[in-house]
C-alpha cells in the first residue's frame, strides 16, 4: 500500500522537521542530577513496548485512529525520548479508515529487532493482527501485511525460540470475539508472515480465582524459561503479573510482580522489559491519567534468585513492587542529551513535525506546507455534520505534553463561504475551540457530549469585527481544564468566557490542535482557507 504524499506535506520522517528549539520544555523527566521523575513520557504513548538494539532504544504504542500511527521514539537512556518517525503513514484498510473510525485502529503493538529487520506486529480489533518491518526504525517501514485475520485478536508479540521457531502471543477483545481473560500462543512462518495453526490457548484467567481483564501479553525467554508479562485487574486498578514456564504451551504459574500499593501511580499497566548494554534491567509501563492520557513510567527491575522478576521499590523483598516516582537515571553509556517529544512547530521545515496526527487517512488537499511558505495552510474542508467536529478528519491534532501547558498560535483566515471557520481547539468526546468564523469574527464554541447525535452546544461571538489575523491561546491546568484567549497584537490577550474541563476520546486522550471547517453542503472549492503561522507549546 503506498504512502499518502504530496508536495509540500509529507508527514515526514525528519527529526527536526518542524520543531521550535528555543521553547522552554512543559515537561522534562531529567532532573540533571544523574536521577529521574515519572512519568518520562508525560504524554498519551499508551501500551509501549520497547526494544534495545546496541546503544539505542526504540520504543512504540497504540496509536488507534489517529495517522500516521504506530510512533516510533528513540532514547539513549529509556528517560529521554522524541519521535523520530511512523510505522504507518496510512492505516489500512485505507478506505475504512478514510472517514473517523474513534477507537479503533491500532491496539497494542510490540516491537522486535531481528535477522537484521525491526519488526511490529500490532493489532487491529476488527480485521486482525498485522506485521511492518524496516531496516531503519526511522523509515521507510514495508505494508502492513495481515498475519492472522480474525475479530477481537488484540496485543500480539513475537519470540523467536532458539531453534528458530517463531511464536505469537496474543489476547482477545470481547467486544469482537465473545471472549477475553485469555492468552492464546500461534506458530508463525519463517518468514514470519503467516500463521502456521489455529493456535493454544496457553493461559486461561477464567480459571484463575480472582484474575480480570488479563490482556497485553509480552513474550520473553530467560534461563529456560517461558516468560509471559501481562498486566490484569483493569486498566485503572489493575497490576502487573508475569506467568512463567519450561515448556512454551505451558502449564504455566504466575505471580503479581508490580501493583499500586501506596503510590499515587494507578495501574500500574501493560509494559515492556528491556536491559541496558550495562547488563541492568527496566521496565516501562503506563498510567491512566483521565485527559492527559496513558503516560509512560520507567521501573528498576531485578532478577530474583528464584528467577523471578520485581519491578520499581521492594525494600522487603516480597516479591511485589510499587511505582517509583523518582530514581537514578539507567546506566546506559555516554551520548544521551536531555531531550523530550516534539510538540512546538514552526511550519519552516519541508515536513509537518511528527508530533502531529490527523484524525483520519488525511487526503493532499488538506493541508499545504508551500502554498505560503513558512506557514501551514489548511483548507476549509467541508465537516461531516453541521455544528459537530467530532467525526471531522480533517482535525490536525496531538498528545498532551505536559501536567500543565500553554499553546499560543497566529491564524489568518480567507473564508469564500458564510460557516467557515478556523481555530485552536481541544478535543475529546466533549471539545472546544477558538477562532475566526466568517459572518460571526472571532468566536469561542464549546461542544459538550458531541460523540451523540444531539450534543449540547454554545457559541460565544467575543469580537463579531475580528478578521484577522488574531493570535489565540489555550492554557490547560493540572486539572485538565482548558481557558481560552485572544488578541490582536500578540502581547495583550483577552481571556474568553468558558472554560472546557477537558474529556478523553474512545481509548485516547484528549488532544490539543488545529483545525479548518466549513458548512457540510458548501463545495471544497468555495470554503477558503486557514494560515497558521506556528504552533508554540510553553509549560
């Protein structure tokens, strides 16, 4: 399947393309002292696995809807992190997902280096569990194939035994397939591009007094042993357990091996083991944290003598960790720099940074990066539903950076048609934005419960003689409440009226961006146009 490209919006693979060095970080995990603070990524990267290949970390997660999907980041020392590329610029089937298709998409991913070749195998709920591969983590990645079609197959992860045998381990969704608190293990090709059997369903919780909602397995080999890494009890209030045995169809024991105890760090869920080049051992999993979505923890672990693993703080040694929420940084070696995810975006670079995602498989006349240089021009596309951007895919979008951050942007709109309008916007199944609007000048609306058909909605007219340009900003809080304001020299800015107290959106986080829109029946070629200057991201 090829990529969408066009000139002037490649989603690119450039690590600095589009980023504003000179902003202050919203969220930065390395205290500088040889120590660190959770989370360290402080953004929506739920389900993250991760690999070590040499010196370098890779690590990927869910990306659901959102395209391009499957991020790819790069770390020296598993604290610092940006985003170097994307293993799917278009999400197939490119035809399903070319209208919003909320939560669905890509499920838990788990990424491996191989024969030379980075693979991920991740899961879509609805037509099965695919493979990409690259030689470079950064791209180009191969099309997506479909190794094991099939409703409800969800968070796969391959091992290649020592015979060279190839495994999949994978969990059920129940709202596809009728089932789930079930691990199921197949054969693979050689190729690794096919199933092989129907395969064995090697844990079954149902059976386990006690166990819910077992799902994200991670499949490892250590010693001898089979080791299955799979988080239970729920993505809020759940724990971390790892099942173990000597044969790769079990029986297979288990035991709870990192739990919430008397932190503040709920969860704690679905992760990835990974060693240093030093020979030390972490581990990553996420948090729920509501709006601000799945952010990443990293954990010590440690091998006990009974070949068992414990993650984050065991001061008496039980065998149970909990959450730290500081430690010393891994010792990984020389060469990592303090750095973190890109957000800030000056529109200069030939590429839209890889910070952004849209909410849909975005289309060339969208968006142009040359139509007037050292800006983003967005087109005022037609919205599916009158008054409601929630299934719009042409919203430009991404991840809370921080706690608490702030977003300033400069917009110029040349509206053809009554209804179009542009702006600043928070997004999740409630959503809220400020901006330009032709016949009504600049404009606060608010949308409440807008994922029904009858949402509850309010416009604010704050300057009906506004029309541009206008710089507009949005502050959110370390309650996830968003305040909007406005002004026209950039200096002095008027704060509008209503605040949003910001929502998740199906599986994801609520989200921070750009969009441009016009009247459902007004033609693309009669609804104008929307420049941005940049898009700036301060704490």
């Amino acid at each position: 399947m090829p990529a969408l490209c066009w000139p002037g919006l490649a989603l690119g693979l450039a690590l600095a393309g589009g980023v504003l060095r000179a902003q202050p970080s919203p969220w930065q995990p390395d205290r500088g002292d040889g120590t660190y603070r959770n989370p360290v990524l402080c953004a929506d990267y739920s389900d993250p696995d991760a690999v070590r290949v040499g010196d370098d970390f890779y690590l990927v997660s869910s990306s659901f809807h959102c395209v391009p999907g499957l991020p790819i980041l790069h770390s020296r020392d598993l604290v610092n992190w940006t985003i170097i590329g994307h293993a799917l610029l278009v999400q197939p089937p490119a035809g399903h997902f070319s209208v919003v298709r909320h939560g669905e998409g890509v499920w838990a991913p788990a990424i491996r280096f191989h024969a030379g070749k980075f693979w991920i195998y991740y899961p879509d709920p609805d037509f099965g569990i695919y493979v990409v591969t690259a030689t470079d983590p950064a791209g180009a990645w191969s099309d997506p194939v479909l190794v094991l079609p099939g409703r409800g197959l969800i968070d796969p992860c391959p091992l290649w035994d020592d015979d060279g045998q190839l495994y999949l381990v994978h969990g059920w969704a129940k709202s596809r397939s009728g089932i789930n608190n079930r691990l199921t293990i197949n054969r693979l090709s050689a190729d690794g591009l096919a199933a092989r059997d129907a395969g064995t369903v090697v844990v079954d919780a149902d059976k386990l007094p006690g166990w819910t909602t077992l799902e994200g397995p991670k499949l490892y080999k250590r010693h001898g042993y089979y080791y299955i890494f799979a988080p239970a009890g729920g993505v809020t209030q759940g724990y971390q357990a790892v099942f173990r045995s000597r044969a790769i169809y079990g029986p297979y024991e288990s035991r709870v091996v990192l739990e919430q105890g008397g932190t503040p760090t709920n969860g704690p869920h679905q992760g990835a083991w990974v060693d240093t080049a030093a020979g030390e051992d972490w581990f990553l999993h996420f948090q729920d944290r509501g709006a601000f979505g799945r952010v990443v923890h990293l954990e010590p672990m440690m091998w006990r003598a009974d070949e068992w693993p414990v993650m984050g703080d065991d001061p008496t040694g039980r065998g149970r960790g909990t959450p730290v929420l500081s430690h010393r940084k891994p010792n990984a070696g020389p060469g990592a720099l303090r750095a973190e995810p890109q957000t800030s975006d000056d529109f200069a670079a030939p590429t839209l940074g890889l910070q952004w995602q849209w909410n849909a498989n975005p289309r060339p006349e969208w968006a142009s990066l040359t139509a007037r240089p050292g800006a983003l021009r967005l087109a005022c596309i037609p919205a599916p539903a009158s008054d409601n951007l929630y299934n719009a895919p042409a919203l430009l979008l991404q991840k809370f950076p921080a706690p608490a951050f702030t977003v300033t942007t400069r917009l110029e709109l040349e509206p053809a048609a009554d209804g179009a309008s542009a702006g600043l916007i928070v997004f999740g199944y409630d959503y809220a934005w400020i901006g330009l609007e032709a016949g009504q000048g600049l404009v606060e609306r608010t949308v409440l419960k807008a994922s029904t058909r009858n949402p509850v909605s309010t416009r604010e007219v704050l300057d009906p003689d506004s029309e541009g340009p206008v710089f507009l900003r949005v502050t959110v809080d370390a309650q996830a409440v968003a305040r909007f304001s406005y002004s026209h020299d950039g200096v002095h800015f008027q704060g509008a009226p209503r605040p949003l107290s910001a929502t998740v959106d199906r599986w994801i986080g609520a989200k921070v961006g750009l969009f441009a829109s016009a009247h459902p029946r007004v033609g693309l070629a009669k609804a104008g146009q929307a420049d941005f200057e940049w898009f700036r991201v301060t704490p």
